[in-house]
C-alpha cells in the first residue's frame, strides 16, 4: 500500500449562512488534500454538519420547521457552497446519519460498561449556543467566557466521563509526541488553562431536550454533542461497521485541523476519549486562529459580514481563496479589509503573477515564434543563481508548508515570482535580441518558462485553475512536467509551445471602486 493523506475539517453547525471565516478551515484542508494527491498519496478529505443538539432544536423552531427538515436544508446549502469553493472532498458526513448514530450508542455503552461513564447530577451555569457549562468562576461578567451571552442555570441528571482518569495520560502523549499538536503554544495554552487547574470529569448526557442520539440504556438522556460530533472523524470511515476498509487504510488521520474557538474539545477531550477506547491517535492537530473584521468578530448587527459567494462572483474562487489563505497568520488572527483584498489582488495577483505570464508568452511569440528552447546550458551570468534562489525557495516552501505555516509559504512561493521577474531585468531579453545573442536569449525564454511551470505546480493545491491556466498557456502538456517531483529540478522542456496570445489571468482592479463596492455589500447583508 502506497502512502495515504487523510485530513479533516470540523463539521459544521448548521445554524446559518457561512461567511468567510467559517470557509477557512476547508479551503485549508482541501489545499492540503491537494498538494499531498499532488505528491502521489492516496488521500481522504472529510467534512459535514453537526447536526444535533438544543441550538439546532431551538434555530429549528424559530424556523417553524422540525429539527430534521431545517438541517437537511442546511446541509445542502453547505454542499452547495463546497461546490462553488471547489473543495474536493471524499465525504460529506451528518451526525444524523443512522450509521453514525448507531456507533455513538454502542460506543456510549461501552464506555459505560467498563466503567469510564458513570451517572451522576449535575449543576452548572449552561450556555445555549456553545453547547457547554461553565463553573461560576469561569464566567466573564457573569456572561459565557467564549461567546459573551447569557448563561443559563441548569441542573440535571447525567452521565460523567471520568476524564480525571486518564490526564496523567494525556500528558504524558504531549509530551511524547511533539507533533500532536501545531503550533506549539497551544499545547501549553491546554495546559496552563485547563489540565494544570484540574481536568473536570466531562458531563456527557442531557436529559432537557431530545434532539440528539438517545443513550439506549436510559433514553430519557441523549449524547451530550461534543460526544457525539467528535466520533465522526471515525464513523464517516465506516469505524465499527461491516465495512471498515477506509477506517483501516486511514486512520489515524494526519491533520485534524480545527479553529481555535474548539481547541479544547479537540487536544483534551478527544484524545481521551480515543485513549478510553485504546485506539491510535490523530498525528497532528492543527489549530488555526481566526479571520477578524478591523472591527472584530464579523457580525450581522455590526454590518461586517462578508460571504465567500460575494467575492467568488466578483473577484473569482482563486483570488478569494489566495486572500484567505495569504491573510492568516500562525500566531495572531487574521483581518479581512477591503483594501487589503483589493491590494493584494492587484499587486500579487495582477502585477506580480499575471503580469511575468503575459510578458514571458509574449517575449516568446516575438523571438521564438512561440517555440520554448530546450534546456539550455546557464549562459547567462544570472542563470545559476535563479536557480539556485528558486530551488532555495521550494525548499523552504516545503519546509513552511509542513509546520502549516501556511501564509509564510504562500509568500515564499511569491519569492519565486518576484525572482523570476527580477530576472527578465537581469537578463533584458530585449537587449539580447538586438545584440543577436541568441544562445542567451534561448537560456532567458526558457528559465522563464521552467520558472512558470515550477510557480503553476507550487500553486496548483491552493488555486487549481488558476495553475492549469497557466500551464496551459505556457503549453506544457506532459503530465510528467506537472508532478511535484518534477519540481526540484531543471528539466528539459521538448516540443513546448506556448499559446499565440496570451491571456491575462487577472486584470487590474480600479481600487477605490472595488474597495466602496465590498464595502457597500458588507453594509446591506
Ligand atoms: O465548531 N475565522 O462548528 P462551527 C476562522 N460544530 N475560522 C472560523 C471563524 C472565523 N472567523 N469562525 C468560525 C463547530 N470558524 C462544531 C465543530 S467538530 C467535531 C464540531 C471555524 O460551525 C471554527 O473555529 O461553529 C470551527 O473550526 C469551524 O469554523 C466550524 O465552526
């Protein structure tokens, strides 16, 4: 069996509409599928909805429609926004699904029966929308310290996982394996804030509302629904069922990848909840911050909201997905503005990127007929050195890519195009033609060419058309040519010809109308 890739999204709550934000994780997961497909690795991406819980209940209500109907509409619509996103997912789950809920339950009882679930009452101060209680002296003015709402009283009776058992445990995994969790200061962050103060046993169980999986032993209680959310990382591979060939082939995951918001639920729980039922752990889970508004959180009573739909069909998939993925650093959140979009829009992607296709497709139609020289050897006193640098920056890519310093590679990959277009100053092509040095021409226009191919393939996981665009122009057609391993090296480029006119793959934006125009949308929705 070859190597295999497989990555998560959370699934999400389907309580809405998804702004951009909430589009980050998965364009991050379906740009990692891609690159490691990209390396020749059988991959899985999984994504879906988290369908149960009081939230769900109560949003469905407002609807006027039942729990069932109202996240069947909203599953689709988030289908439907994958699709315009171009995610290449492998799965869609629903924790309604009658697998996935059959496994919950007969994991509930297992837990139970060798003694990690007891039942007891609980009492706490319940947030609604977070799904979770909080002890008084977490609460923040008396309000949820993660959202800011209202709390609730509440105490029933319910099932506690033992989670105090097994925190000696997690420790020592943390510790073990270094690379569980990315970046790094969470997992002190885990620690610091939760584990070192005391891991309380997790309430597990609700008995005030019904939309979720029924406990069978006792189904007056349903599975509390972190439980329940967290196992479909497991069940969409068909974990606990007459078929569990994928689960086989690719569990453990590599990369869970989740937002900061659900950090908790994802380095503590879920990992012990794995531990209980001896089963091998994610490699890594990566934890992302968050895309902010210069205003903070994006919110529809503060008119700041942008949907991905919004800058698809003005701007294009590829520039809204480079714009999302450019912007998020690792260790502070990301910020949307409209000028910020629009200027990197007009300097990387137009001036930078487009701007080296359409000048080096035109310098070979003048010189060479459109004919690509061969690999030539470097004579041109720059040619080493370009090549030196860009290997240096693939290199580094690679390097970044790996520690999921995402924005950090996107910019190493703009190195290669801003080295490239130093080197048609550095060569000036032009100057070349008039003093009929054609073997220097020829190195010129074909370092060109093979540094085109090198930035399409670098950016094919992260803007697919855009790369096959651009690969298309430059005529290369050799699916040998496309690989990644094809990448560390200067190949030979036969019979490579590129098209009679080139085509600009993004065109200026005039700014200040751009920048009213989001602006002007962000206020309306
Ligand atoms: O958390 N920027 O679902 P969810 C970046 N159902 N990421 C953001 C964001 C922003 N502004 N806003 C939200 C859930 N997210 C649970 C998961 S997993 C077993 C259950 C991210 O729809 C958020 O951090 O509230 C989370 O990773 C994802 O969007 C889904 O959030």
């Amino acid at each position: 069996m070859g190597e295999t890739f497989y990555v998560t999204t959370p699934i999400y709550y389907p309580s809405g509409k998804f702004h951009i934000g909430t589009a980050y994780t998965t364009v991050l997961a379906d740009s990692l599928k891609r690159l490691n497909k990209l390396k020749g690795k059988d991959c899985f991406m999984l994504t879906g909805t988290d369908e149960h819980g009081q939230k769900i209940q109560e949003v469905a209500q407002k609807n006027n429609l039942t729990p069932k109907e109202y996240v069947d509409k909203m599953a689709e619509m988030a289908q439907d926004l994958w699709k315009t996103m171009n995610i290449d997912y492998d799965y869609f789950i629903r924790t309604t699904e009658e697998r996935h809920e059959k496994v919950i339950q007969e994991i509930f009882e297992k837990l139970l029966k060798q003694g990690d679930i007891y039942k007891g009452t609980y009492e706490g101060m319940y947030c609604v929308p977070c799904e979770t209680y909080f002890t008084e002296t977490q609460l923040v003015d008396g309000k949820c310290p993660d959202c800011g709402r209202e709390v609730r009283k509440m105490q029933e009776e319910s099932y506690f996982f033992n989670m105090k058992k097994y925190t000696d445990r997690l420790l020592k995994y943390y510790d073990e394996h270094p690379d569980f969790i990315k970046p790094e200061y969470r997992k002190t962050e885990m620690i610091n804030n939760f584990i070192k103060p005391g891991l309380e046993d997790l309430c597990i169980t609700r008995t005030t509302f019904d939309w979720g999986i029924k406990v069978p032993s006792d189904p007056k209680h349903v599975v509390y629904v972190w439980l329940d959310a967290l196992f479909n990382y497991l069940t969409a591979l068909g974990y606990m069922s007459e078929d569990d060939s994928l689960y086989q082939k690719f569990w453990p995951a590599n990369v869970q990848i989740v937002g900061k918001d659900i950090a908790r639920f994802h380095l503590i729980y879920w990992p012990i909840f794995l531990m209980a039922l001896d089963l091998p752990l994610p490699k890594t889970i990566f934890v992302h911050n968050w895309i902010m508004m210069k205003d903070g959180k994006m919110s529809k009573s503060k008119g700041n909201v942008i949907y991905p739909e919004t800058l698809i069909e003005r701007y294009g998939l590829d520039a809204t997905r480079y714009f999302l993925l450019r912007e998020m650093p690792l260790a502070q959140d990301g910020i949307f503005s409209p000028e910020e979009f629009v200027e990197r829009y007009n300097y990387d992607l137009c001036n930078d990127l487009s701007n080296l296709l359409n000048r080096t497709v035109s310098m070979v139609n003048r010189y060479f007929e459109g004919q690509v020289p061969g690999k030539t050897k470097n004579v041109n006193d720059v040619d080493e050195q370009l090549e030196k640098e860009t290997i240096e920056h693939i290199n580094k890519f690679n390097e970044l890519i790996d520690n999921f310093e995402i924005a950090e590679s996107l910019k190493e990959i703009w190195k290669v195009v801003s080295r490239t277009n130093k080197y048609i100053d550095e060569t000036s092509p032009w100057k070349l033609a008039k003093e009929e040095e054609k073997e220097k021409l020829e190195s010129s226009m074909y370092h060109l060419i093979e540094n085109l191919r090198k930035i399409a393939i670098l950016i094919k996981p992260f803007m697919n058309d855009t790369a096959d665009n651009i690969l298309r122009q430059i005529g290369i057609q050799d699916e040998n040519l496309k690989t990644y391993d094809s990448l560390l090296n200067y190949q030979e480029l036969q019979n490579v010809k590129v098209i009679e006119k080139g085509e600009p793959i993004f065109m200026r934006l005039n700014s200040e109308e751009e920048i009213n125009y989001i602006k002007e949308i962000m206020k309306n929705k």
